[in-house]
C-alpha cells in the first residue's frame, strides 16, 4: 500500500492506494502546533482503523505547502511508519514541464493537480483547486504547466469578513434560500457562494480564450462540489486530484 500525504494550510489530507485505486482516505483540519510524536501516533491510528499497520506500507510521497510542517511530518513518517517519504519538489520527476518563470514558486499540491490532470484527463485545462486560496491553473495539452491565477479561498474570505466587520458574524458557508439575502447570514452566504460561482466562471471563459476552446474544467478541494452544483462551467469534479497525482509521481520515480 502507498500512502500519500497532502499537507496544506487548511487541510491535512491522506489516501492509501493498492496500484491505481484509492482505497480509505481521511482529510483532516492541519494543525501548525501539532509535533512529529502526535502526528506519528494520528497516522498508526488511521492505519489500524483502517485495518493495516504500518508493515503494510510500501510508500510514502508527501507534498506540502506548509514549511514549518514539512520536516515534522516526514520525521513522523521516519520514526512512527519506518518509511523515508518521497517528498515532492525541484528534481523529482513528474511527467511534465512547469513553464512558470522560478519553478520553485509553485506549490507542491499545484503540481501534483497538473500531474495528475495531464495523465487522468488531458489537456488543455484549467485545474481549479478549492483550498485555502482558489487557485486556477493551466495545463497544455503536451502536459506543460505554465501557470495560472490566486485569490483568496471562499472560507478565508468568510472569515475575513467575521473578522474585519464589527456587525458580520461568522457564517457557515451553504446554499441561500435565494440570490437576495433577506437577513445578514443570507446575504453573506449569497455574496460569497454566488460571487464565487461568478468568478469562477469568467476565469474560466479568460483561460478558455488563451487556452482553446476544448479545454476541460476540472475541479478539486474540500468545497469543489458546493461551487460546482452552482454552475455548469465545471466538467469534472475530482475532491481527491491531489492524492491521485501524488500516486503518479511516486509510480515515476520508481527505478
């Protein structure tokens, strides 16, 4: 079994694979105070209720976009799973070209979306990932990342609003009963939900008009099936893209 490990500022997200099938996989809220003993302990326990142990591992690749976690948790991998982990960054092979101007710019998570989409689905397409920040990213039909486009997540967002705004509460994000909010939980949760969908629609139509008019959409991220049952610009929805392209990259990088 490979284990693949997704650490992002919000979410922490894991999935074990038997050859190209994702079999339990957990996403949890990532905690930036946690140390590798805790995180060591948290992963043996996902595995023994999953029913396997930690012989039962033949990989581990990790991505992270958080720095000070990083390190701890691939000591945990060390020290608790007995497995050095495959950490995705400048020089390990992927199976595509990034075209941004310093390659060491892009997020491991954004570059494992590409793989992932380049091998699953083809190209063009814009790979949109629904995490902390909404990211928009464009893959060439060769498999060529060039880039793409950051905002801030619909979550942070909400919560900047709770925050800088005396009288705003803080709101959990659904759909509203309609577009025009009659109370201020509605009306924050239309301008959020609904001026989101917009959004992502003309970024959607903007990459189109660069990339072709056969580009695919697809969609990844704890919050890509409340945005996609919005609109219809949305091809594909894949929660788990990140974990799918962490499997290929460590398949490519076996001798």
């Amino acid at each position: 079994m490979l284990l693949t490990i997704d650490v992002g500022n919000t979410n922490l997200t894991l999935g074990l694979y038997e050859g190209d099938k994702l079999g339990p996989h957990w996403r949890l809220a990532t905690d930036h105070a946690r140390m590798p003993d805790e995180y060591g302990l948290q992963f043996l326990g996902l595995l023994e209720h999953a029913g396997f142990g930690r012989e039962s591992l033949t990989g581990i690749v990790l991505a992270s976009v958080v720095p000070p976690l990083t390190g701890r948790v691939a000591q945990a991998c060390r020290e608790y799973l007995k497995q050095e982990p495959l950490l995705v960054d400048v020089g390990v092979k992927t199976g595509i070209r990034v075209r941004y101007e310093d390659p060491r710019q892009v997020g491991a998570d954004r570059v494992a979306d590409a793989v992932a989409v380049h091998h699953l689905y083809g190209g063009p397409a814009c790979v949109i990932d629904f995490g902390t920040a909404t990211t928009f990213n464009a893959v060439t039909k060769s498999g060529e990342y060039l880039g793409g486009a950051i905002t801030a997540g619909v979550n942070l967002a909400a919560e900047a609003l709770y925050t800088h705004a005396a009288k705003l509460p803080r709101i959990e994000l659904q759909r509203p009963p309609s577009v025009i909010g009659r109370n201020t939980p509605h009306a924050m949760q239309s301008g959020l939900l609904f001026g989101y969908v917009c959004m992502v629609e003309g970024m959607v139509e903007r990459f189109r008009h660069e990339l072709g008019a056969d580009m695919k959409v697809i969609a990844t991220g704890g919050l890509a099936e409340v945005v996609a049952m919005e609109t219809e610009a949305i091809d594909v929805i894949a929660p788990w893209l990140t974990l799918d392209g962490l499997r290929i990259i460590w398949e490519l990088n076996q001798p």
